[in-house]
C-alpha cells in the first residue's frame, strides 16, 4: 500500500508515541466520564439491555484514528516520478588497427591470436555505446575495413569477418597500420580521439616508418594505445604452407618490438600494455576502457504528487462523525 510513497516530513512521526499515553489515560479516566447514581435497589426500575452504552467506546476510536490520520499527514506523504536522460557531452572516436599477418595464427593464445583478439575486442565494442569505432587491417600494406561509425551492428560485423588471407602483402607493417589509422581520424570533430594498435612483431614491411606515423598522430591530437600480442618465448606458430592450403606449425621465438612500441605510445600520450595470454589481452581492453570514459550528462525531472490532502479529509471527517454520534446518539451515555 505505501510502495513508492515517500514522506517529506518524518519527524512528525514522533508524535505517534503519543497514542499509548492517550489510550492509557482513555482507560484509566473513561468511568469517571460518565454520571452515576448510587441507590440501594433497583427493584423500581425497568432494566433494559441496550447495545449503545457497549459502544461508548467506538467515539474515542475514532477520535484515535483521525489523530493518527492527522500524524500521518502531517509527515506529507507523497510520491516522486522520476524520469531521467541523458546528454552525451563527450564523444570518443576510436580506430583499432589489427594485425593480420600470418604470425597472429600462432596458438599461444587460445584458440589463436587473432581470434582470442576479436573476442575480447567484441565486448570492448559492446561497452561502448556513445562512442564511434572503425577498423583497420594491416600485415605488409594496411587499409580501412570500416570507417569510424556509431553503428555498433556494422563494427562487430567487419570485426568477426576478419580473417587471415594471402592477398595482403606479407609481413607486419606497423607504421602502414598506424598511418591509415591516423588518416582515419585525423579529420574528426570528437573531443578525443584514440588509435590502439595491436601487433605481434617487428616493423618489416611498408614504406612509412613507424616513428613518421606516430609524429602524425601527436599533430593530429590522437591518442595511442600500443599492444604487444604474444607470450614470452617460443610459440606454435605458422612455419610454412602445405599442398592443401592448410599451415604447418613448429616451435619459433617470439619476437616484439617493445622498445618501438612502448616509444609511439609515449610519444602520443598513450601507453603500451604486453597481452602474454588471453585473460591479459581481456584486463588490456578493461583498462583501455576506464582510462577512455565518455563524459555522460544526465538529467533527472522529478513530479511530486501529494497524497496528504486524502489523509487530512479523512481525519476530518472522523472528527464530525464523533462529534454527531457523541450530541446525537450516544447523548444520554457519555
């Protein structure tokens, strides 16, 4: 009954420890209310077995109610509606540049590089709704999978269709990768901009050094993330290439070039991270997430309804009753 009603006033509910001394001094002085007379027989007198003088009491009932009716009213009980919404204030765009050479085939993480990448990069995508994302490919040449969009659909759709294949140039052109990303947001109207660039090697490939890439993005106010995908010694990687198309794996050092990728984040006001296992690569993504908060304004309208006009009616009305039964009904009784 009182769900969702919320009282202004509570302190005047401390008057309802008032009740108990009332109903006390009720008992204790009710039978001196009433006349007596005292006769020695009433052998005279007609008796007569009326139920009014039994409901005496139902006046003093009332009386109790309509205080404790007026108690509660005056707490000001009433109800809040509450709606909210709210303002994006301000806007990240982001572009992840993935490495798709061979070499993200390797099963040191489960079941592979690329695919425990996009896994974790799914959900990344997912917790951010007011945001706009794109992605870019690269192994030796890079190009644009998806310009930056806030339809997430479109983003995660491009994300699970990425795949290793042989029409890319070979190799892990790094600076080609972070290059195209910068061109993708370097024309942006977002109060942020960010790149995280995930590689598992060394710059080999492409004709933009790294280091040129990078001095890009610091003009262009973008932020980069670097990510070093690959666990620490040897991994099961790609080796080579049967007749049926399928890979021949064997054992291969791994080999990152940390100092280049530690230098571009630093460079550009990110920070680098090293992913050696799949639960890495997942708590990399969930602090890129923390550091990169979009500015959310919410606004909330509150409409007031009071509910203690009914209550004081209805106080008001057990008052006029007892008053009318008390010089009406039960006159002669109390």
């Amino acid at each position: 009954m009182l769900e969702g009603i919320e009282f202004l006033n509570k302190q005047w509910f401390w008057l309802l420890l008032v009740l108990p001394l009332v109903i006390l001094w009720y008992v204790l002085k009710h039978k001196k209310q009433t006349a007596e007379l005292r006769i020695s027989s009433l052998k005279g007198f007609k008796l007569t077995n009326s139920w009014l003088p039994k409901l005496r009491h139902l006046l003093f009932v009332l009386r109790l109610m309509a205080l404790t009716l007026l108690i509660t009213a005056l707490a000001r009980p009433q109800t809040v509606d509450v709606s909210t919404k709210t303002k994006t204030t301000r806007g990240i765009d982001i572009v992840m540049a993935i490495d798709v050479s061979a070499s993200m085939l390797a099963k040191d993480l489960l079941p592979n590089r690329l695919e425990a990448l996009k896994d974790v990069a799914e959900e990344f995508i997912k917790g951010r709704p007011n945001d706009r994302i794109g992605l870019v490919e690269y192994a030796g040449e890079s190009y644009t999978k998806t310009p930056i969009t806030s339809d997430k659909a479109i983003v995660l759709r491009s994300l699970k269709s990425i795949q290793y294949n042989n029409i890319i140039e070979g190799g892990t052109a790094i600076g080609m990768g972070l290059a195209t990303a910068v061109n993708r947001l370097k024309d942006s109207k977002a109060k942020s901009k960010v790149i995280i660039l995930l590689t598992d090697g060394e710059n080999n490939a492409g004709f933009i050094d790294p280091i040129t890439a990078s001095g890009l993005a610091e003009e262009y106010g973008i932020k980069t993330y670097t990510i070093g995908l690959g666990t620490n010694g040897m991994a099961l990687s790609p080796i080579g290439q049967l007749p049926n198309g399928s890979f021949q794996y064997g054992r291969i050092q791994v080999n990152i070039d940390e100092e280049l990728l530690k230098e571009i984040a630093q460079a550009t006001g990110g920070k680098y991270f090293r992913a050696t296992d799949n639960k890495k690569l997942e708590e990399i993504y969930q602090e890129i997430n923390k550091l990169e908060k979009t500015e959310v304004e919410e606004f909330k309208f509150y409409n007031y309804e009071e509910k203690y006009r009914p209550l004081a009616l209805l106080a008001g009305f057990l008052l006029l009753l007892e008053l009318l039964l008390r010089f009406s009904v039960f006159r002669s009784f109390v």
